[in-house]
C-alpha cells in the first residue's frame, strides 16, 4: 500500500501550484447596517479580492469565502471567480 | 462506521452538499453520523458553520488529509470510532485531494477501528468545465480527481441549461468510463435522495 503522506512535506497540490490563504479582520462602522448593505458589501468585498488575484497573476480562483457574524446573525458570501460573480446567504435579525 | 468522502475541486458545492446530504442520511436521528471538514488554510471557516447544524463535527485545518496531515486524518477517525461511534462519517477533503489518496489515509484510521470504506463521490461544476479541465491550469488536478470516483455528481444543475449539464457529463465521462454519474442541485434537492442511497448500500 502506498504511503499517502509526501515524504518531502509537500502537498498533494503544491505542483499544480495551488495555495490557500486566511485572514480574520474585525470591521466596524458608525452608521446602523441593514441586511442588504452587509450582503451586497460582503459580495463585493469577494468580487474585489478575485479580481485583484487575477490582476496579480492567478490563473484560476478556486473558492473565496467569507463569513461576517455580528451581533445580529451571520452572512456568508463566497466566490469562485469575478466572471462568476459572487452569492451570499443568511439573514440578520435586527440592523446591527 | 462507513467513511465516505464528498470530493470535488474548489468552490463545486461540496459543504452544502455535505449539510444537506448529512440531514438526509441521518433520517431524523434514526442514524448517526459524524462530518470531518478538512481545509488547507490555519483558519477554519466551513467547520463553524457546520457546528451551528448541529452534527458531530471534527475540523482538521493546516493541510491536506491525503498528503500533509494525513495522520491527523488517520487519528481523527480512531478518535471518532472509539468516543462516537457514528454509522456514517461523511468526509469534506480539501478542493485539491486526490480521493484515493484520502482512502488510504482512512484505513491507516481504520487498522484499530471497525470500519468500512464508502463510495468516493467527486462533484463537478457544471458551471465551469472549460475552466476545471484547462490542462494548462487546473486540469491535472482535476482529471485526478474524476478518474479517483466511484460516482461522479455533476453538480450546481439548476445554475445552467440541459445542454451544459450533459456537456459536463460527457466530459467527465472521458475520464472515468466505470463511475456513475447523477445530476445534482443541493438548492433544489435534485439527486440528493440518489447520492444518500449510494451511501447507503454501497459495500466496497
């Protein structure tokens, strides 16, 4: 049986030159935030990031995703690429 | 415990396959099941959501399960086996896992734990195919994939028209003669009862 783990620490997608990365930022404003103005920011904000990965040099999204939870709920919105345009769901109880 | 893994490059709709499929399967507590996310980056963003459903959920980040961390992966289902004992662990690799590779590591897991293998099943995006098998890009990675799988969803259906859902079946079809292929939206439910069957009464 073939040993599944790579011996030099690479990964299975390292030649194919994928990679992944991650950041938390915590975001705040003055003005009260409804749930339309947190989706469609959150949608552009994917967009915005996938278009300046690919003016940077990538060849391909694969898949940015985000999640802002505030005190009122948790909106997720998620990419696969500015030529697919981005989705996002949830809902927020209240104006947060 | 049969482990069955949801593979599929990035952004096919694996964890809201997984969410939904995960409900179907444990018929309203009637069987038990475990969900192992898996995600290359340090921070874990799908296993919170998949918390706030309610399953078992074990979050393994920093790598991928069929290469860089697939003892942690080995562990995890010992782990599961030996506190939880779930029917089913269904398993969300990573977009770049190649399923084989992430068969073998379940059985490392499974050496002192009863387990059984389920089926691999790759989702295909049916919204971008062209895109998915550019042998200049992604291709490699993912015809890896394909030929990997037991059975093959070509998945976001109600995204596109007739024509491209039998496109993309027709692609994939190229890659792995013997797999089968079933239509998939997790929005509409179509083919979610289809892929819960195979699970079901798949015996490797």
């Amino acid at each position: 049986m073939a040993d599944p783990i790579a011996k030099d620490g690479s990964g299975c997608y390292t030649e194919h030159g994928v990679s992944g990365y991650g950041v938390a930022a915590k975001l705040s404003r003055k003005e009260l935030m409804n749930e339309d103005f947190v989706k469609t920011m959150a949608e552009s904000m994917m967009v915005a990031i996938a278009q300046n990965c690919m003016d940077l040099g990538a060849r391909c999204i694969g898949h940015i995703k985000s999640h802002i939870r505030t005190e009122a709920g948790t909106i997720k919105a998620d990419t696969i690429g500015p030529t697919h345009g981005s989705y996002s769901k949830g809902h927020l109880t209240k104006a947060g | 415990m049969k482990i069955t893994q949801i593979a599929g490059f990035l952004g096919c709709g694996k964890t809201t396959l997984l969410l939904k499929l995960s409900r179907e399967i444990a018929n309203e507590g009637q069987r038990k099941i475990a969900l192992v996310v898996n995600e290359i980056g340090e921070i874990p963003v799908d296993g919170k959501i998949m918390e706030e459903s309610g399953m078992q959920v074990k979050d393994i980040g920093g790598g991928c399960i069929c290469c860089e961390v697939a003892a942690t992966f080995a562990k995890t289902i010992y782990r599961l086996y030996k506190d939880f004992k779930p029917d089913h662990v269904l398993v969300e690799p990573t977009g770049v896992a190649v399923p084989h590779q992430v068969k073998l590591a379940a059985r490392m897991g499974g050496r002192d734990a009863k387990i059984s293998i389920g089926p691999a099943i790759v989702l295909f995006d049916a919204t971008r195919p062209a895109e998915l098998l550019d042998m200049d890009m992604l291709g490699q990675l993912v015809t890896t994939q394909i030929k990997d799988a037991d059975v093959i969803a070509i998945s976001k259906i109600d995204a596109v028209d007739e024509a491209a859902v039998s496109e993309s079946a027709e692609k994939v079809r190229e890659y792995n003669t013997k797999a089968e292929i079933c239509n998939l939206s997790s929005f509409s439910g179509t083919g979610l009862d289809q892929l819960a069957d195979v699970i079901l009464s798949w015996e490797a």
